[in-house]
C-alpha cells in the first residue's frame, strides 16, 4: 500500500464517521477512526503499542501506517 492509499483510506475514515469502522490486518495492526475525540488511533498488534493522530494529521498518521506496513 502506497501512502497515497493510505491517506484516502483515513479521509474514508472520516466520511463514515457515523459507523464504527476499524481495519484489521491480521497479526499487524488494528486502525479505527473516534468520531467524538475525531482521532484515529493506530495499534500495532505484535506489541499492543496503541498510537493516536488528530483527523488533521492525516500527513503524520499515514506516514506512521506506511512506516509499519512496509
């Protein structure tokens, strides 16, 4: 997944912010999106590490998706 993907996956994120989505790659990580806190909150899953970004840092969290997925 290039970081251009990834970035329209976190805009999608906020689009359905009315549902509670959470993307799932087995063993890796776990992304959701917090319509109240407007965060996205990143967990690696091999250490259970949970990071969160602002909506308006899509550059930062994206950037933190890439560097996990590659």
């Amino acid at each position: 997944m290039n970081i251009l993907e990834i970035k329209k996956t976190l805009y999608t994120l906020i689009q359905y912010e009315d549902s509670a989505i959470t993307h799932t790659i087995p063993q890796v990580l776990e992304l959701s999106y917090c319509k109240t806190s407007k965060i996205f909150q990143i967990t690696t899953l091999t250490d259970q590490k949970t990071v969160n970004y602002n909506d308006y840092d899509i550059d930062n969290a994206s950037e933190a998706l890439y560097k996990i997925l590659n």
